[in-house]
C-alpha cells in the first residue's frame, strides 16, 4: 500500500523513458523539480514498477535535497529510509524522486515491500521489463533470480522498496544492495539503524498544506484561502486526509465549509468515503485500519489509542497509562503503535497525530478497532485516568504536575459533550477551574468554568454542592478578568437553588461552599463599585459563621480579612487595620491555611497601611513580603502584581518616584502578560505610571501614556464611563501642568460637562472637577470705577 501527497494512483508499470513535464491543472501551474546537474546516464530499462503520480506534487524541497546529497555517489550501496504515519506521503515523495531524477541512474526500479509476495512479483515484473523478448515462459522463480543477479551485477542504479512491513522480508536484499542507491519506505520506525540512514517524515508546511488542497481543487480563490487553512489544521496538515477531502468536495461540489461541517456531523462516513476514481483502499479510515490489522496480535496496543485519542496530541504524560493494562502490556502496547509511528514515544510523554486521535475517537461499526463500546470504554478509561492524576491539594508543589495536565483537560473539554459527563470529569473540570484562578489565569478559568458549571449541573443537579463550587470558582474567575457585574448576576440567580439556613446545613460540605459563594458575592459588589453592598453581605456572612461550626477557622478568618479591607475602601483605614490583623492571626493558628493565602492578607493588612498613611511602614513590610510573593505565586501573579503596585504607591507617597515608576512599570508589562492589555488591573497599573511620570514632571513621558490611555477607556467603556471621564481629567491636568493650556482647557470643560451629564451638579466627581476647571479659568475680578468728585 501507497500513502502520499497526490492525485490518483494507477499501480501499472512505467517503462517509458524519463521526461519532463509542465501541466496546469485548473490555475496551479505544476512544475518538475530542477534536477542536480550530475553526469546523466543511459538508463537500461526506464523506470520499472514506479507508480505513476498527478503532476500535483508541493513541497518537501529539502527533503529532497537530502537525497541528492546521500544519493550523490551512486555506486556507494547509500540505503535512506522514509519512515512516519500512514499518509504523510513517504511513497509520494519517493516516486518523486525516481520519476524526476531517473536521467542520473543506470536504472530506477520500484518493488512493492508490504510483503515477500509482493517483493517477489516486483522482482519478475523486472525481469520482464529488462528481457521482454525472452521472458515469455520463463519460471517466476528464475526470473526473480535474473532481476537480482542483474542488480548484483550492474551499479549506479536506483531500487526503491515502498512499505516495507517487515524489515526481515527485505533484509538479505538490502545486504546485497552494495552497487546502487536505495530508498526505503515504511511506517516502522525502528530497526533501522544497522540499515542506513532513518528520517521521520512529518506533514508539509501550513503553506504547502493549503496549496496542495487549492490544487486538488483546481482554484486559488483568495477567499477559500481562510477556510483552507482551518481544513487543513482539522486535518492536522496530513496529505492523504488533505487529497482525500479535496477530491471529494470536488466531486459533490459542495464548500470547504460544508466538508468541514461533515466532519463535525459524521466523521466516520467522511474519513470512508473517497471520490469516484480514486482508490478506496487510499483513505484515511482505510490507512489505519490496515496498521492496526498488522497489530493484532498486541490487542493492548489499539485500545491504548483509543485511550490516548482523547487527550491533547502533544505531551501526554505516559503515567496517564498506568492501570489500563499490566505494565508490561502497556509497556509492548506503546512500543507497537510506536513502531507503527502512529505514536511518537519520549521517555515520559507521548505524541499523537491530532488526525489519528480524531479517527480513533470516531466509532464506527464496521472497523472492528472503533466500535462504538470500545471508544465508549475508552472515552470513561481515558476521563477517569486524568481525573486519578489530577491533584486535590493547593499545595504549590503539586503545580508542575497541574501544568503538564491542562491541555489534556482543555482537550476533554472540547472532546467530551455535556451529555457524555461523567462525575469524575465534573469533579475534575471543578478542579482544574479552581486551580486557573488561584493561579490568576481568569480568561482560561472562566472558559472552563462555564463548562465545569454545565458539567456539574448535569451530573449533580443544580442544587449540588459540586455545581455551586463550580459556581464559585467560575465567578471568582469572572471579577479577577474585571466581569464583576456578570459574576453578580450569576450568584443571585443561583444562590436561591442552595440552602439559605446556615445554622442547619444539609451536610458541612454545602454549609462550607454556601458561605463560599455569598463571600465571593460580596466580592463582586466590591469590584463593581459597590463596597457599601458588600459591607452589608460581609457582616452577615460573618454573623452567620461561627469559628467551630463547618466552615471552620480558615473560611471565617477570610472573610473578616476580605470585610477589612472592604472598610478600607469606604475611608476607614484604622479600622481596617484592626480587622485585617485580627484575621490574619486567625489564619495563621487555622489548620489547613496555605502558605499562599497568609502571604495575600499580608499585603492587603500592608495596602492598609498604606491607605491610613504609614507608608514607610507599608514600604519595609512590602520589601520582606514581595520575595515570598514571587516564590509561591510566581512574578506575574496578579496578588504578587497588586502587592509590587501598592509598594510603587507607597514610594511615590514618600517622594521616591524613580523607585515608583520602575516598579508600576513592572505591573504595566506583568498584568499585560498574565491578565491582557485591556484588563482593569493593566489599564490602572497605566495610569499609576503615568501619574508618576507627572509628578516627576516628566511631561514627555505621561503625556503619550495618558492619551493613549483615554483612547482605550473610550474603546473599551464608551464616553459616559466615569473611568473615562477621569481619564480625560487626568489627561487635561498633565496637559496644564505642562503649561499647555490650549488642550487642557477643552479636555478639563469637556470631562466636567459629561459629569454634570452623566452623574448630576452635586456629585463628588463633578464638584471636584468643577473646582480644577475653575482653578484653570479664574474668575475675573468685578472693578468698581472710583467716585469722582
């Protein structure tokens, strides 16, 4: 079998003389590949056995100079070998090379290696073609010993062994190959190195990739270019799948779009069917079932792919295997696929072709190595492996081993329907959102975290426990990425399905993630502008909560440390010294507290500290908390963000604005990587840093900074946002302090008239920007004329 980057196949010999061509098909022009200049020769027979190929051929340049370059000697008895996945296009690429190189051999000759059977019958069929005229009646047997007689007796020729199966079939024929050149093709990946030279072949470039469906297609039409390269990411850039899909959206003369459509509706039936024409044997579907069929006798090896099908292609860690089978059959499971290449072992990861994992998940009744109950056991094989692995603490050493599990996550996410959930992928997909937005991930978590919701409810109910935690987790997720008002509306719309009677929970597990959730709604009140709301949801929380009951020490420490500093933001900073130092002893004696949550309520007793006006005491305690801040939580955290923020205000209180601006300028680079350049925390952490720069005077660098500031708050607030309004004051006071009144007045008129608007004449925002336009424009004196006598 054949597996390549072209258009039809016909398997018959080629023994006409070699030539050049140049065909057009549709609006690709398709040209040979410049040929080396070395001595041309005289070839004995043309190209025997090399089946002929579409002139559509793209790509693989270097790889075919690497054969001119091991070929350049010819009667060296060189042997490379093309080894990689079923429809990579190895044999593709090897007919290219006979075909358009033939002048530079004695003679070029094509076996077919998939069996003993079929080497010998290639061999006859040479014989055959080398002495027509005396071959008629000859012996199979004495013709197979004629062809390889000749080969022993001539040199600078070209045997090409395409599929080899069995590297024994073709062993003693290799040994004799000591007069010509040899390419070999197979999907075995191992043996190789007592052979010759060994290349996995992967897929083309995107570029490539694209052109060879356009070709197929016979169009290069600008706006199928964005829809061909979606087909040919599904598609995982796999030649054979590629030609398989072209030639068939040609033939129904339906759209990429519909193909890609089939796909998603029934993927079996589409990876089967081929275009009119073309051979059956060549698809996708077809390609693997016969690696599999040759894998028969290791039964472990299919259903491991069946498994792996179901993670992400890249980097599964091989632990994600342990229980599936023995180890030793596990161990020959992944050593078979591997040296079928249908997956590339490393010793702690594996690798798999995106394609091979989509067909493998794909049930299909009629391939005995996908029925719909083996993918099924798979899918609830391959969901409760990740889940074992997965760990249940916030310890930070336990976060390298969350870090290689995500994508296989995401992937579970993406792969597995709602309606196929099982408990262990909710409780996992809980887990996982939970870690993201401890780790300040929030878009990630909050994508998850409406899937681990839907997960939970469908599997729980939505009164469970379970679908409140991932409540929680999805709103916190939601006010870290600056959606408070939307986390609002969640919690109030959910909470009601929960117990309301604190004092008499239906189990302490519900008791514990209720007050969970009415903490997080006091939170998002605070986020979105509310304090005094949050104020009031706080103290009953904490009225409701005693220390003993099944919330325990460590919630309840908490929450008065997230009421403190609360009171903070409402001008009372004394008191929420007091409150935050009380939950912060609280937390410490607490059993269970992580070192992680002791270091957060630091900086916020810190930023209180700072807010009551202790900022060399707020400085002192930032230099000794900030270095244990980045050992947890990392550099770009957004706590360790926040706290490096608060410090950079402390500084600036004092008059030290060059240790200021370097330090906002750290926040400004760190929430743009963590959170992205739109989030609040990255706008505000902006205008930190050019206040600085205006208090400095350094009017050359706040200018810019506070303009293109006001840009983005009117892109992503609109004109009335009070954030945009005080930006446009910030911008006018810059401006002013620059001595540059023409554009301070405007801006300063312009922000107080849109707060008298938006917010009314006797506003605190509007009275203070009325008395720093005033301050710009005083008023004129009224003269009295002096009586005259």
């Amino acid at each position: 079998m054949t597996d390549g980057l072209d258009i039809g196949v016909n398997n018959g010999l080629v023994s006409t003389g070699p030539h050049a061509f140049n065909v057009q098909i549709g609006k690709v022009t398709v040209a040979p590949v410049p040929s080396t200049p070395i001595r041309e020769v005289t070839p004995t027979a043309g190209p025997v056995g090399v089946p002929w190929r579409s002139p559509l051929f793209v790509g693989r340049a270097s790889e075919l100079a690497r054969l001119d370059d091991l070929f350049e000697d010819r009667t060296g008895g060189a042997v490379h070998v093309l080894h990689g996945l079923g429809g990579t296009g190895k044999s593709t690429l090897a007919a290219r090379y006979a075909l358009t190189r033939a002048g530079r051999f004695t003679q070029v000759l094509w076996l077919s290696a998939a069996s003993v059977t079929a080497l010998e019958s290639g061999l006859t069929a040479f014989a055959t073609a080398l002495e027509p005229a005396s071959s008629p009646g000859v012996p199979a047997e004495t013709l197979r010993d004629r062809a390889l007689g000749w080969l022993r007796e001539h040199e600078g020729w070209l045997l090409v062994l395409d599929d080899v199966n069995r590297i024994d079939d073709v062993r003693g024929l290799l040994a004799g190959a000591v007069n010509g050149c040899v390419i070999v093709t197979s999907r075995l990946t191992t043996g190789w190195h007592h052979i010759g030279q060994a290349d996995r072949l992967g897929p083309p470039e995107p570029d490539e990739a694209k052109e060879l469906l356009l070709g197929v297609l016979g169009r290069e039409d600008d706006e199928l270019a964005a829809e061909a390269d979606e087909l040919c990411l599904r598609l995982g850039r796999l030649p054979l799948a590629i030609e398989q899909a072209g030639a068939y959206i040609a033939e129904c003369g339906i759209g990429i779009g519909d193909y890609l459509e089939l796909l998603g509706q029934a993927p079996a039936d589409t990876f089967k069917d081929a275009a009119e024409g073309t051979d059956s044997e060549r698809t996708i579907a077809r390609v693997w079932r016969v690696t599999l069929d040759r894998l028969a006798q290791r039964p472990w090896a299919a259903q491991i792919l069946r498994v792996l099908a179901w993670y992400s292609s890249e980097g599964i860690p091989r632990r994600l295997l342990d229980g599936i089978g023995s180890p030793r059959e596990v161990r020959e499971g992944v050593r078979a696929l591997a040296a079928y290449s249908m997956v590339v072992a490393a010793p702690d990861a594996l690798t798999v072709h995106p394609l091979v994992q989509f067909v493998a998940r794909t049930p299909d009744p009629d391939d005995p190595h996908r029925t719909p109950e083996d993918v099924e056991a798979a899918r609830t094989l391959a969901i409760d492996r990740l889940a074992a692995a997965a760990p249940e603490t916030e310890d930070p050493a336990d976060w390298p081993a969350w870090r290689t599990l995500l994508p296989h996550v995401a992937a579970m996410a993406t792969y597995v329907p709602v309606e196929a959930d099982t408990a262990s992928l909710a409780h996992l997909l809980v887990l996982t959102a939970t870690f993201l937005e401890r780790q300040g991930a929030y878009q990630t978590a909050a994508d998850l975290g409406f899937r681990a919701v839907n997960s939970a409810a469908a599997v729980f109910g939505r009164a469970h426990g379970r679908t409140l935690a991932a409540l929680v987790n999805l709103t916190n997720a939601l006010q870290g990425g600056g959606e408070a008002p939307l986390a609002i509306e969640l919690l109030e719309e959910m909470l009601p399905h929960f117990t309301s009677n604190p004092n008499t929970p239906s189990n302490p597990g519900d008791f514990k993630m209720l007050c969970s959730a009415r903490n997080s709604l006091a939170h998002a009140y605070h986020d979105a502008g509310d304090p005094h709301r949050a104020i009031t949801i706080y103290e009953e929380l904490v009225a409701d909560m005693d220390p003993k009951g099944p919330a325990g020490p460590r919630a309840l420490a908490m929450i008065r440390g997230n009421l403190g500093h609360t009171w903070q933001d409402v001008g009372e900073p004394e008191k929420a010294i007091s409150m935050i130092e009380g939950a912060l002893g609280e937390l410490r004696r607490a059993d269970g507290t992580a070192e992680y949550e002791v270091l957060e309520m630091r900086a916020m007793l810190l930023d209180a500290h700072q807010a009551a006006g202790r900022h060399h005491e707020a400085i002192a305690g930032f230099r000794a908390v900030l270095p244990d801040l980045e050992r947890v939580l990392g550099p770009d955290h957004p706590t360790t963000l926040m706290a490096v923020g608060n410090a950079a205000g402390a500084y600036a209180r004092v008059g030290n604005l060059v240790r200021a601006a370097s330090l906002n300028r750290r926040t400004v680079e760190g929430f743009a990587r963590s959170l992205g350049a739109d989030h609040p925390n990255t706008l505000q952490s902006r205008e930190n840093l050019a206040r600085v720069y205006a208090a400095a005077g350094n009017h050359a660098r706040a200018l810019p900074l506070l303009t293109a500031l006001l840009a983005d708050r009117e892109r992503l607030h609109g004109r009335d946002a009070v954030a945009t309004i005080l930006a446009r004051r910030d911008l006018a006071a810059a401006h002013y302090n620059a001595r540059d009144k023409h554009q301070a007045l405007p801006l300063m008129t312009t922000a107080a008239g849109e707060a008298r608007r938006v917010l009314g004449r006797d506003h605190p925002v509007t009275c203070s920007l009325q008395r720093e336009l005033d301050r710009m424009v005083p008023r004129q004196a009224t003269v009295t004329p002096l009586p005259t006598d």
